[in-house]
C-alpha cells in the first residue's frame, strides 16, 4: 500500500517502528491510525489464533491481531503495557499486538534493503525489506497480506 | 413592500422554477400545490397576481380560475395560466373561465417576469 | 446554476414519483380497478414529466412524452377505449418513459428502435380515435416548443425606420368580463403603446347618470388611433386575450387602401347600453367555436364541485398538503448513528450506576428509567425518518415481469400486498437484487408456459405474489408462484450430479426444497438468458443473511412455491436476550427465542454418539452447548447448572441451547463484525455492551446448521417439533 513511494531514487518516509519480543519492525506511519493500550478483546469463535478477538475502538468493533503469532512468533502475552497499533488495511481498521513501540524512524525507501534469506517463510510473507538503523535491524511489514492468506476456513 | 404572486402548480419542479424567477426579480412567491390548496392560500395571502397551471389533481386550473372569479373579492385579480396544452380548445376553456392571459412552458423566465410585471403593474 | 443543478435534481425526483403514479394507475387500469380520477391522475403524470422535461430542454423524453400524452388524452375525453391491446400499449409506453426519463437523467442512450416503434404505435391509437370519432379533432398540430406565448411584446424596439408604419384606427369597447377576468384597459393601451405612437380618446357617451350606474359596469369606449410597423396580427395579438370580453374594430387607415376587415369582428351589436352588466349571457354569445364547448365551460363547475367533495376526505392525505423538507441523507445516516451511540451509552450509563449500588435509591431509578424510555423514543422517531414504503420496490418488480413475460412468452401477471409496509431505507436498497432474482426465477422457472398449464387445469395466466407485511419485530417478505413447483427428482439429481448431496442420502421433501440454496448448485442447466448467469438461490440467500434476514421455501407439487423472507425492520438495533457463556457474554435475538427453561433431569436424554435432546411440549429437542460449538470450551457443560433456550430456526426446526446464566433482555445496537473483519460462521453482528466491552451476536440459523452437520445423528429429528 505504501509501495508508490518506493518509486525510482527514493523518498523519505516515516515508519513507526515498535518491539516484538526482542526483534524489531516497522510499518508505514501512513497506515498508523493511531496507538492505544491494551484491553481485553472479546474472543470470536472459530477464528484462527493469532486473531485475538475484538474490542470496542469508539463504538466501532476492532479485530486484533496478534503480530508476534501472525508472524510464526510465540503469542504475546497482552498485559496492560502491551500496545494495541491501529491500522488501516484496505477498507478495513484493525489492531495490531505488539509489546511496544520503540521509535519513529524518517528514512529513504532507498534504504529497504531485502529480507535475508533466514527468515522463515511465515515471516518472509509479511516483511517487505529490512532497515538498517544504528546497528539494529528492522523488518518493514506488508499490511495488506496481513488478513488475507489461508483464513475463512468453514471449519 | 414586495408585490406577492401565488404559484399553483402540482410540479415541485415548476413551482421551484418559477419561484427562482420571480423572487429574483424581487417578487415574493407564494406556493400551493393543486386548485383546492391555492383557494385557501389565496385568502389568507391575498396576492397580486396569480399564476396557475391547468391540469393538477383535486382542483385544476379551470376549476380553480371559476371559483376566483365568482369571489367578488378577486374579481380583478390577474390570473396567469401556465400550460403546455397549446390547443385552441383549452385555450378557449380557460378564457372563458376567466383567464387574464396564457403562458406556454417551457417559459423563460425572462419573458415571464416581464409579462408579470405589466400585468401586475 | 447551482439552483438550476437543484431544480433539476428536484425534476428527476420527482419524475420518479411521477412514474410510480403512472404505474400504479395503469396496473389499475389494466385490472379494471380504475375510475375516472385514475385516468386523469395517469394523464398528469405524463404531463408533469413533459413540463419539467421542457423546461430542461430533454427534447428526446419531451417529444415521446407528448405522444404519449395525446394518447392518454385521448383516453381521457373518452375517445379512445381501454381495450387490452391499448393498455398493453400504455404500459409499455410508460416503461419506455422511464427509459427515457433515466437516459436523460444520466446521459445514456436509449433504445431508439424501441422508442420509435411506440411512438408509432401511440400515434396509430390517435389514428384510430380519431377515426372513430369522425376526425374532427384538431388538437394536437402544435409542438409546444414552436408557439409563441400571448401577452408578449413582439418587439421592444420600434422600428428604425418608420416609413413602412402604418395607422390604424382602433376602437375598443370593454364589457364588464373583460375587467372580470383581471384585464384593464390601461394595460392594453400600453401594449399598444409598444408597438409604436399612439394617441388616445375616450368616448363616454354611453355612460347613464350616477344613479343608474352598476359599478360593475362598463361604458366607455376607447378610439385609439396607432402608427405602427407592425402588421395586424400584432396588433391583434395585444387583444387576443379579451376579444371575447369586447367589442373591437382594427381598422388601418393608410395603406392597403380599403381598410381590410379587422380579424376581428365584434360578434353581436350589443351596443353599450346601461343594460351591459351580463356576464353569462355575453360569454354564450361569443363562443367561436361551437356549443361543444360551453358544455364543456358549463360542466367544468359540476366537476370542480365533485373534486371538492372527493377532495374533503383526503384533505388527511400527508402527501399534497404536509410541508416536507429535503434532507441531506448523510445527515440522517450520522443523526441515526449518534442516537445508536446515545443508546449504548445510556445503557452504560444504567449499568454503571446499578454497579455504583446508587439505583436502589428510587429517584434515580425512576430517572434512568425516563432516560431509557426517552432514549427509545427518540430513536425510533430517528429510524422513522428513513423508514419508506416497499412500493416503489415492488413497483419495479412490476416492471420485470412484464418485460420477463414477453420475453418468456408466458403469461404472467404480479400481485402484490402490502406495499406500504414501511422498513428502513438501508434494508430496502439491500433487497432490490435478491427480489429481483426470485422474480425472475419464479416467472422463468416457477410458472410453467400456457400450454403446460392448460394441461393441468390451470389458468392460462398465471400468477406471482409478492407481500411485504410486519410481523413480530421483523418484515416478512413473500414470493410466491401457481407454477408447477420444485421438480424435486430433478432438483436431487442435479445435486448428486453436482457432489453436493451424497446419492443414497435420505432427503424429506423440505431437505430437497432447501438444496437449491447450496452454493454451486445452479438453478438452470441450461443457463437462462432471462435469469442471468444461472443466479443461485445461494446469492441470494446470503445477501438476505447478511441482512440480517432469514429466507425459506416451501413448495406443492404442482401448486407452486413460496419463498419467505423474514428481515429485521431495521439494520441498526434489535431486541436480544443477553447471556452468559463461559465466561463470555452472547446475545441472542429475541425473535428466534420461543422459551427459556432450568433443564431437570428427567427432561433431557442421551441420543445416539454424544448427542442430547431434551423433552419439549412433547417432542424433543436436540441440545446444543454453545460454549463447547462456539470453541469456548472443551467439552459440554452441565446443562443443569444452566439455563436452556429453546429456539426456532428458519425452518422452523427447533434447538435448545445451554448456557450458563441469563443476564437479561435489552435492545442492543448492531455493530458489524464485517466491516473490519469477516463474516464469523455462527455470528451475526456484535454489540458494545454497557461495560465498553463487545459482545457477539449469535446467528440462530447458522449456527444451528453448523451443528447439524457436526451431529448428522440428530437429524431426523429435527423434523419433529412441537
């Protein structure tokens, strides 16, 4: 979604990059609707499991998703410090779980570099490309395949 | 103090048509939807000139134009009739009826307010 | 331009409206229902279209709308009859109007063979009535676009050069009508005046002592003498409205030697005497054209009295006389979204006090109460405003079987019952395409062709009823056919053939009936032109689910088939019972609840591989846990710690849900689960209860089925319910 601005030479973008575990990512601040904590998701039946439920954003229903899980990582586990990121997908407002948000990095997409090739293939599905920012390394995550993919099973 | 002008036509696009017309030209328009709404208007607004289309449910124009004429209170109110019919026949009804004068649609709204103001004159 | 852009949008509206009327009374015509208003309410409708359609200069839709009118006049004055053939006419007319209205509203082509082959068919009705009238109509030679409006100067400028003016003597004699009607002397001197150089004298010779004078009266007579450019005709013009109302000479004294006769010549020689007061008499004299027309003039009062007293008892009719206003609709979409918001608060409101233990005390009950019950007013006032009858809906549903008729070369005619059954705007736009697709279904497929029919007994036409009514809290939508009835041998075959049903399956009747709702299962093995892309009953049942909305079939062997829509009156609330289902809290809608009970031990039983049922009014009801079908938990619950729903299904079969613990029962505002997320198998919606935390609205019908299939034990009894 946010592919156009990595058109020839490159333009500055700003990423909000956040924790999972002890790795780092970052996703286009454009589809950043905003940042909130933790609460409690209503669980929905049949859904898979990195699908933590659904709370109430401002009388809208938000699913969350649990980004550690979705990217083959172990389940976070969502205290009152865990942070809830709300995105926009495609026509669609969801939450993402991750531990925290670390930083709000402004850099070229000329700087993407490609995923190394040791990342699984779940995650290799959903990072775009790595930054490389003062020693760490962050993977940029693809949005929209975030929700699509192997779901809607009628069990 | 304006001069005020009752419309009576069923169309709400007519009436908003000729409302824009007239208010523009500085009349103030009065609105009734069908011959039995534009009697009851016309009493309790009393206006200069009166323009009214022939074929509306309830009461139309014919019906409409005999009973303002046999109130001696109107008797010399203008009536304008505003229709497309263009025969021979309807013109004569609403003559005899007692029309003052005919206006075809589609009208221009430059020529209406000009017959308007001399007849309201 | 943006009023003009305004008034065009009114124009097209009201076109629709204008339509609806057309449709109504045609239909009405056509079934023998209709009475004189109805003809002319059909005659204005298609006059109304052409005004407006003039006035927008829509030459296209202005030039068929005035055939048709004539037609339709015609009609009208009784010179043409209503036979079959005319009405057939008429209705295809009025769809080609429609047509034209929408090709003119959007700037699309039309059908322009289409269009010509009804013009020409209108005018060979004009022909006929006029043939058989003996031809002496003449009404219909102008084209409303070329004339000239009367009153009108000509030509505000006078002639550059007046050397080719002429004088004209011009004697006007005024009677009593002529101020009657509105018109004065003055204003037609000035007219005059237009037209070049005038001078003026007054003759008041005939004017009788004061004593004698009416007041009403006129005696003067005017000589004017003008010097013009113009011809006579213009002259003329200036009088064309009161030459009834007086006597008048024009009579040029130059040029054109012997003054040629006026057009004009005064009618009788009245004379102005003091005997000039009558009115009547004076318009009887002066009737050009004939006594038709006084008859005419004369019975136009009978009539106006009539209308009057028609008029009387429907002066309660909103439409003509309310005074309405036109909203933006997202205005109304945002105030119907607050007022939900307003609901939920309130209800976490009353929560929040009850849990602050402040509700015992009884003023602030009564408070929160008069709070809740405000609240409820206020939004069923709001979702009134978007509430609208279903008939412009069935409406267009006419339309399609006429047009499916003659495609089919059946004979089909639609009923429809309860137009006016009001459901909310947005329900409404959601079911135009399902309806549509059951139409056409039951026209294509349902009624069988005239000849099969007559094999059978059956009226050559046959018959589609389409109902809309409210019952219990919900619109029940029916489409129903006297066509043959699902073929259900063939319907069976198609499934096994399609792998959707396993070939020694044993299937009732109602489970066969139910297979066309299975995806993949197309309606027509030869997939009809008139249907579409074979639309399946699949789509269709979807789009009414994701209305929130249940659909069913019944179906008799050679007596037809019924399809039953039942959708909630409104997409934004509905009426549960809150729960409790290990540890999470469901709703349940109200509507598909028939009891609640505490299960004893005696009532429930053990039935085949795990499954349960519990005794009901006699039968029994296989027992479902929710929390253990939902995922909630691993195994069953104790059903005698909790409570059991009992609920009725679509199809009318019946379930009994365990759950822990009834909460209780509110109106809870629906929020979608799909427009984030999915569609949850088993999950209609979600709410936001009072505590901020979102619950989940249970699906009855989906969920039930999902569980049938986990437990195919069960299924014959799914047949036996109370």
């Amino acid at each position: 979604m946010t592919e156009k601005n990595a058109a020839a030479g490159g333009s500055a973008c700003e990423f909000i990059a956040f924790r999972i575990g002890a790795q780092e990512f970052c996703i286009d601040i454009m589809s950043v609707r905003e940042i909130r904590g933790w609460t409690p998701a209503t669980e929905l039946p049949h859904a898979p499991s990195y699908v933590r439920g659904v709370i109430n954003l401002r009388g809208s229903v938000l699913p969350i998703v649990d980004l550690a899980e979705r990217l083959g990582f172990p389940p976070i586990e969502a205290t009152a410090r865990q942070v809830i990121i709300v995105v926009q997908v495609g026509g669609q407002i969801i939450g993402l779980l991750v531990d925290a948000v670390s930083d709000i990095l402004t850099q070229s997409t000329e700087n993407i570099q490609p995923t190394p090739e040791v990342a699984t293939d779940v995650a290799k599905s959903f990072v775009r490309g790595v930054l490389a920012v003062d020693g760490r390394m962050i993977g940029l995550i693809e949005l929209d395949s975030l929700m699509s993919a192997p779901l809607e099973k009628a069990a | 103090m304006s001069i005020t002008i009752l419309t009576v036509d069923d169309s709400r696009t007519m009436r908003d048509m000729l409302k824009v017309a007239l208010t523009e030209a500085g009349y103030r328009v009065v609105q009734a939807v069908d011959g039995l709404h534009g009697l009851e208007v016309l009493t309790q607004e009393a206006p200069r000139v009166i323009i009214t289309d022939i074929n509306m449910p309830k009461l139309d124009g014919f019906g409409f134009i005999e009973r303002v004429r046999g109130n001696q209170r109107f008797l010399g109110v203008p009536i304008l009739v505003l229709t497309t019919e263009s025969s021979v026949e309807k013109k004569n009804i609403a003559r005899r009826a007692g029309a003052t004068g005919w206006i075809v649609k589609p009208f221009d709204s430059v020529k209406l307010v000009d017959v308007v103001r001399r007849v309201a004159a | 331009m943006d009023t003009m852009a305004a008034i065009r949008e009114t124009f097209f509206q009201e076109c629709e409206e204008q339509l609806g009327e057309l449709e109504v009374g045609l239909v009405a015509m056509d079934e023998g229902e209709a009475d004189s208003e109805t003809v002319n309410a059909v005659f204005r409708a298609v006059h109304s279209i052409k005004g407006g359609a003039g006035a927008f200069k829509l030459d296209r839709l202005v030039r068929f709308a005035h055939k048709f009118e004539t037609a339709l006049d015609l009609v009208r004055s009784e010179k043409l009859a209503l036979s079959t053939a005319v009405l057939k006419t008429m209705l295809r007319a009025a769809d080609v109007l429609a047509d034209l209205v929408k090709a003119a509203r959007t700037d699309e082509p039309v059908d322009e063979a289409r269009v010509e082959s009804l013009i020409d068919e209108l005018e060979g009705l004009a022909e006929q009535a006029r043939g058989a009238s003996g031809g002496d109509q003449a009404n219909d030679q102008v084209e409303p676009l070329d004339f000239q409006p009367v009153m009108l100067s000509i030509d505000d400028e006078p002639e550059a050069a007046p050397t080719a003016a002429t004088t004209y003597a011009i004697r006007l004699t005024p009677w009593p009508d002529l101020y009657r009607k509105g018109n004065e002397t003055v204003r037609l001197l000035r007219e005059l005046a237009r037209l070049g150089e005038i001078s003026t004298a007054c003759d008041a010779r005939a004017l009788p002592l004061l004593d004698k004078l009416d007041p009403e009266g006129a005696y003067l007579t005017w000589r004017v003498e003008l010097a013009t450019a113009q011809d006579v005709a213009a002259i003329e013009e200036v009088f064309e409205f009161v030459v009834d109302d007086c006597e008048l000479e024009i009579v040029p004294s130059r040029s054109g030697a012997t003054g040629e006769a006026p057009r004009f010549s005064p009618i009788a020689d009245i004379g102005v005497g003091p005997s000039a007061a009558e009115p009547i008499e004076s318009r009887e004299r002066s009737a050009p054209d004939g006594a038709a027309r006084q008859d005419e003039a004369r019975s136009q009062p009978p009539r106006a009295a009539q209308e009057v007293e028609k008029a009387r008892p429907e002066q309660g009719r909103a439409e003509a006389a309310a005074p309405t206003i036109r909203v933006d609709l997202e205005r109304v979409d945002r105030l119907i979204n607050l007022v939900g918001e307003l609901v939920i608060n309130q209800a976490m409101l009353s929560q929040r006090v009850m849990e602050a233990g402040l509700a015992r005390s009884s003023s602030v009950a009564a408070g929160l109460g008069a709070l809740e019950q405000l609240t409820r007013e206020i939004q069923e006032g709001v979702m009134a405003i978007r509430a609208q009858p279903v008939k412009p809906l069935f409406q267009r549903m006419s339309r399609i079987v006429r047009e499916l008729t003659e495609a089919t070369g059946k004979s089909v005619r639609l009923r429809t019952e309860g137009e006016a059954t009001e459901v909310d705007r947005t329900v409404i736009e959601r079911l135009a395409d399902p309806l549509t697709h059951m139409i056409r279904n039951a026209v294509d497929h349902g009624v069988e062709p005239p000849d099969v029919r007559a094999a059978a007994g059956k009226a050559a036409q046959g018959e589609v009823k389409l109902s809309a009514a409210h019952r219990s809290g919900r619109i029940v939508i029916e489409v129903s056919d006297d066509g043959a009835g699902i073929d259900r041998p063939r319907v069976r075959a198609i499934a096994v053939k399609k792998e959707l049903v396993a070939p020694d399956a044993q299937l009732s009747d109602a489970d066969i009936d139910n297979l066309l709702f299975l995806p993949g299962f197309s309606t027509a093995a030869s997939v009809s032109n008139i249907s579409g892309r074979g639309v399946g009953m699949d789509v269709v049942k979807r789009s009414i689910q994701a209305l929130g909305g249940r659909i069913s079939i019944s179906s008799r062997q050679g007596l037809g088939s019924t399809f039953s829509l039942s959708l909630p009156l409104t997409l934004a609330v509905l009426d549960g019972m809150v729960v409790k289902v290990a540890d999470q809290t469901l709703v349940v809608p109200l509507t598909a609840i028939v009891e609640t009970l505490r299960p004893k031990r005696s009532d429930v039983h053990a039935l085949g591989l795990g499954g349960r049922v519990i005794s009901d009014r006699g039968g029994f009801v296989p027992l479902i846990d929710v929390g253990q079908e939902l995922g909630y938990r691993d195994g069953a619950a104790d059903p005698f710690g909790g409570v059991v729903l009992v609920v009725e299904t679509e199809v009318s079969t019946r379930c009994a849900l365990v759950v822990d613990a009834i909460h209780d029962q509110r109106q809870v505002v629906i929020k979608s689960l799909e427009a984030n997320y999915r569609q949850v198998p088993g999950i209609a919606a979600a709410t936001i209860l009072g505590d901020g935390r979102v619950a989940l609205i249970l699906d009855i019908d989906t969920f039930v089925a999902r569980t049938n299939r986990a437990a195919p034990a069960s299924e014959p009894l799914l047949a036996a319910t109370g």
